[in-house]
C-alpha cells in the first residue's frame, strides 16, 4: 500500500480492522484522548465521511497527521486515502490557510504530485487531502532503481524546484509567503552550541559546530536570490511512486516554504549523493551561479547540526540519526563524488 510517511511495523489492514477509529501509530505519542478528538473533529467536519482504519503518524516537528484508508461516503469525494494534518503549535496553525492557499495556486503547474487540500472546515484547525502516493525516496530505493527511474527522478525534480524557484511572488497568494527565518534559527542554533553542546561534543566537534555558524552568518549577509521555497527538500518529503507510466515524483509538507536562497532546497539532496545533486541541477532551469553548490553544501551543514540541537532542545529525532546527518556533512569541502 504506498503511503506518505513510513508504515508503522505493524499497519492494520483494513479487512482487520475493527471498527473505524482503530489506529495504529509510528511513535506512540498521541494519546487516546488527542486521538478520539481528532477523529471527532474529522466526524463533525464530514460527516457523509467514514473509514476502514486510521493510521497516526507523529514524526514531523509541528503537525500530527492521521491517515484514513478505505475512505468511503459523500464527503470522501471519491478518494479512498485522506491525509489529515493537525497543526501543534501556534505558528503552525496560522500557517495553514496560507499553505492550503498556496498550494491550489502552484498545482496546476508542476507535474510532480504535491498536496492539493480537498477537505478544509470552515472553523480551521487542520485539513485534508488526498494521499500523495509512493514509497518513500530512500537513499537506498533510489541506489537500487533502475537508471532510467533514477534519471526520471532527477528530471522531475528538477524541473519541480524551477517551477517552485521560478513562481512569481509578487501575486496573491504568493506576495504573503514569509522571508527566510534561517536568521532566527541560527541564533536559536548558536545559543545551544554554545550552552549545552559542550557537553556532548568533543572540542575538535564545537570548532567544527562553530565553523558552520559563521558559514552560514556569512551567506546571510551576502545578497543573494529571493525565490519560493519549499525549504525542507529531505527524504522524509520525497516519495516515488512506480505504479504509474512513467513513474511520478511526489512532494509532501509544505509548512515550512518561504523566501530565500534557492540552494536552500538542493542543500539535503546531498543524503543521496554528490552525483544525484548534480543530476538535479543539471535539469535545474532556475538562477545558478558558481557559488551555488557551495552554498548548498553549508546549509546541508547547517541542517545537519540543526539535527542535534532539535534532540537535544526538542527531543526530535533519536541522537542516533542526529549524530549521524552531523559526521556526513562536518566536512567544509563539498563532497564531489
């Protein structure tokens, strides 16, 4: 069954499901009571909308996300998987409408799938869409597609970050997109470095920690393209689905878009290789310059040290994964193959 995010290890079918609120949960942390108030809030919204099982996924950072199978009813408006997000904070929640907005706009032109909302209540508070398809694009799924998936893949989105880059977004709704808050996240990431990574890096790792601050401090004062982004480009967003002909690139979690530098969105493309980022870029038909890979590199940087100071601020991601997207990216020099 594709999926957006990951299964859980054990996902209900829907021929074992018994009755239509069974959920079933990747992390475990919505409790029963967020759970039945989320699927009331879905019932009151849509009532003409029912379902053979709810599968909970609470990975992401500011949403809870449920997904109803076997949807059926007037109110599913013919789709039998729905999306459900639920924004966790404030900002979050204010964004929604925007994004839901923005989306409608951008869809009609990009041919890679990407969330279109069909289901939003009046009153807000979350919203809904039907699933994006695919398995989710691992580095070790795209390795082991055959070359002309891989190439499909690359030219997807490539020409899906172009339109992205290339949108104007001086119309509405665009014009209310929001600057870059990469500034405010980097004096959130050096009050960390400098407080609470001491005790968990060894010194040669503070200088390197350090070292990527300034990187990034230094392009924030340089002037630079203003585009929209999508700014979380990761594996976790990225799906592909082989069911069609030819296959399509599908992109999830539009939550974090804003205005800024267009390397920002090839930064993390760099988990599946050197090569693969290249390939990208060479589909790429938007403003590039000799720096950009360069640039792409230090907010890859940058990501990865925002990894550890979200485990140890938030208690996101495990320290395993965390230390792990920080020692692929600790060199200054980009890797080239």
């Amino acid at each position: 069954m594709p999926v957006d995010p990951d299964p859980p290890s054990d996902p209900v079918s829907p021929a074992d499901a018994v009755s239509p609120d069974h959920a079933v949960s990747s992390a475990g942390s919505v409790s029963p009571a967020d759970r039945r108030t989320a699927l009331d809030a879905i019932r009151a919204a849509f009532p003409a909308l029912v379902w053979e099982s709810a599968q909970w996924i609470d990975e992401g950072w500011d949403h809870v996300v449920v997904m109803l199978h076997g949807c059926r009813g007037a109110d599913s408006l013919g789709h039998r998987d729905l999306v459900f997000r639920f924004p966790t904070d404030e900002q979050a929640l204010a964004q929604l409408p925007h994004e839901v907005a923005v989306l409608e706009h951008l869809s009609a032109g990009v041919d890679a799938a990407i969330p279109r909302y069909s289901h939003v209540p009046p009153d807000g508070g979350f919203a809904g869409y039907p699933l994006v398809c695919g398995d989710r694009l691992t580095p070790d799924l795209l390795r082991s597609l055959p070359t002309t998936d891989r190439t499909m893949i690359a030219g997807q989105l490539g020409s899906l970050l172009a339109a992205l880059h290339g949108a104007d977004t001086s119309v509405p709704p665009l014009y209310r997109v929001p600057d870059s808050y990469q500034p405010e996240n980097l004096d959130f990431v050096r009050g960390i470095v400098a407080n609470d990574l001491p005790a968990v890096f060894t010194e040669d790792e503070m200088r390197t920690a350090r070292e990527i601050c300034d990187e990034v401090a230094a392009l924030q004062s340089t002037l630079l393209p203003r585009v929209l982004l999508h700014n979380d480009v990761y594996v976790r967003h990225l799906y592909w689905d082989r069911r069609t002909s030819p296959g399509r690139l599908g992109l999830i979690d539009f939550t974090d878009m804003c205005l800024g530098d267009p390397a920002v969105d090839f930064a993390e493309l760099y988990e599946y290789g050197p090569r693969f980022v290249d390939e990208v870029l060479a589909r790429y038909v938007g403003r590039i310059d000799e720096t950009f890979l360069d640039r792409a590199w230090t907010y890859q940087r940058f990501a990865g040290l925002y990894m550890v100071v979200g485990h140890l601020y938030y208690g996101e991601e495990t320290w395993e994964y965390a230390r792990a997207t920080f020692d692929r990216c600790r060199s200054p020099r980009r890797p080239l193959d």
